[in-house]
C-alpha cells in the first residue's frame, strides 16, 4: 500500500510540473532587470512580471530577475542576457559615450524606453555625530552600495569628485544590510541612490535618531553639475523619514526603463501600451508611491540617449515626441 501510494503521488507531482512546463511551451522567456533588496528598482521588475495584462501577452514569458543595479543591468542588456531592465539616464548616457568610471567599452546596445521615477542621493548619518558634509566623512565607516549597482558607482564619482572616495574606509553592501549595520554601529553613514522613502533608511530611522547630510551643497561648491549635467537638484522633503524635520537638499538622476536594442519593436510597443494606461498606472502606484511620477506626460523625462524603435513609436502616437 505505501509503495503503491508513493508511485501515485509521484505520478500526480510529474502530472503538476507537465502542466506548469506546458503553460510556457513555446512562450519566449523574457528578462526584465531588477535590482538588490531594498531598493525601488526590484519593485518595478516585479510590478512589471506579476501585472495580470502583462503576463497574458501571447508568446512571452516576462520574467522580474534581481540584479546588483543600474550598472549590471547596463551590462547585461547590452550583451543580450537580459532583455529590459531599469538604469539610470546618466548610465545610459556615459556608457553609450564609453564614459563609465574604468571602463571605456561602448554600450551601445542599451535604449530608452520610458522615464519611470527621479532618484535622489541620500546619505544617511546618525543625529549629534558630527558628520554634517561629506568632508566630514573621512576615516569613517561608509557603506557605499552594492558593487556593480548605480548606487556604488555614483557614490565612487561623487565622492572622487569631491576628492575622499580614497579617504574614508569604503563598505560595498546593498540597503537593507547597510542598514542593519549601521544600526549595529559598524557603519557610521551609508549612502544609497534611490526613490524616497526608502525601506532602508526607514529601518534605520526605527532604532536610530538618524540625520540627512546636505549633498547639494557640496556639489553646488564644487562645480559637480556642471561635470554631470544629467544630474538635477532635488530635496528630500522634512518628515519623509522619521526624525529627519528638515529638507534634505540633494540631487538626482532619472531611472528609466530600458531594453536591448535587438528585442521586437512590437513587444516593446505592447509593453508601453499596458503599463501608460489608467489601469497599468493604477498598479504601478499601488506597489510604491513614487511610481506617481510615472505618467504619459513624462514618458521621455531624462531620456539624453535614443530611443528604443517600440518606444518612438509609442511616444508619437501620444503625442509626446514631435
């Protein structure tokens, strides 16, 4: 008897993997890169991935995959291993141009295909430190990002830019982990680039009295946007985070969502079409309330780099592209 209810039990488990395997058969697998836990650009590849209208198109797979960031994702595009993917409009731009921070190959595989969010830089330090620049910071304890995110590499370039990248003792970690250290005391600042409010700071704030350092002012000192014109000034507005009463000044990126130069026009174009509409929108607020940004009115915001074919062609139909 247990042998014959083991052969059935493995039969009706073979039965359930035949059918999850035919649901795909014959479906192109699609990749849409994300990021690190803790951060917005994961929630905006499962957004995508789990959107009911999204996952009926016909023929694809659309499948959300973690990632180190906006310079993995650049990468990974570019080669064909993933298929869209969120980046930064500076990244997009300096490795279009063979510009990234030791790394002069051209990615010119990686186009726009809509502006999703701003992302601000946001360095996060607890109150009555001392710490109130970034000067302040040297032969301290920073967590700077993920290696291979956008966070890491901008962090490297501001902090070059201002001259201490090679004086403070550099912590390469995602958010939440810096988070849960610098609340241990083995950071004294991390730093992220990401939509407000962040979960992490959020952590920090719980069991922190946490400050927000200035980042504006030192880059309005030392010529930084005029380096970076892709950047823009931004403030992080007083009681977004818990004991933090006063507007954090500070600068930001555009994220966008992008694709490989190589993926069918039509399937991009399909993609805008469900994600820019009152329903698709709808949803993307639902999973974070900076996706408020998101709207056809600012589909091509922060887009200095072309424009996949899908997309053009989407943004002409609206109107948004002459």
């Amino acid at each position: 008897m247990k042998k014959s209810f083991i052969g059935i039990l493995i039969g009706l488990i073979a039965v359930v993997f035949i059918f999850a395997g035919s649901a795909y058969a014959g479906k192109k697998r699609v990749v849409v890169g994300g990021g690190p836990a803790g951060g917005t650009f994961q929630v905006v590849a499962n957004a995508i991935q789990v959107y009911d209208p999204v996952k009926a198109l016909e023929g694809y797979n659309i499948q959300a995959q973690s990632s180190a960031g906006s310079v993995e994702n650049l990468r990974k595009i570019n080669s064909g291993k993933s298929h869209f993917g969120v980046v930064y409009s500076g990244h997009v731009w300096l490795g279009r141009e063979g510009k990234m921070k030791a790394d002069p190959k051209k990615y010119e595989n990686v186009m726009a295909v809509a502006y999703l969010y701003g992302a601000p830089a946001q360095l996060v330090v607890k109150k009555g430190s001392g710490i109130k620049s970034c000067k302040d910071l040297e032969g301290k304890k920073v967590g700077v990002g993920n290696a291979g995110s956008g966070a890491f590499a901008n962090c490297e370039m501001f902090f070059s830019h201002l001259g201490i990248w090679d004086k403070i003792e550099r912590n390469a970690m995602g958010y939440n982990d810096a988070a849960n250290a610098f609340g241990n005391n083995q950071l004294d600042a991390f730093w992220l680039f990401t939509a407000f409010p962040s979960g992490a700071v959020i952590m920090a704030a719980q069991t922190n009295d946490i400050a927000m350092i200035d980042l504006n002012a030192d880059a309005e000192a030392t010529g930084f946007f005029k380096e970076y014109p892709y950047f823009s000034k931004v403030s992080i507005p007083a009681g977004t985070y818990k004991g933090v009463d006063q507007d954090a000044p500070s600068f930001q990126d555009s994220t966008l969502l992008v694709a490989n130069k190589d993926v069918d026009a039509e399937l991009v174009y399909k993609m805008l079409s469900l994600i820019y509409t009152d329903e698709g929108l709808a949803h993307m607020r639902e999973q974070k309330k900076v996706f408020e940004a998101m709207s056809l009115e600012t589909g091509v915001n922060g887009v200095v780099t072309p424009l996949h074919p899908g997309a053009e062609k989407f943004w002409k139909e609206k109107g948004i592209l002459k």
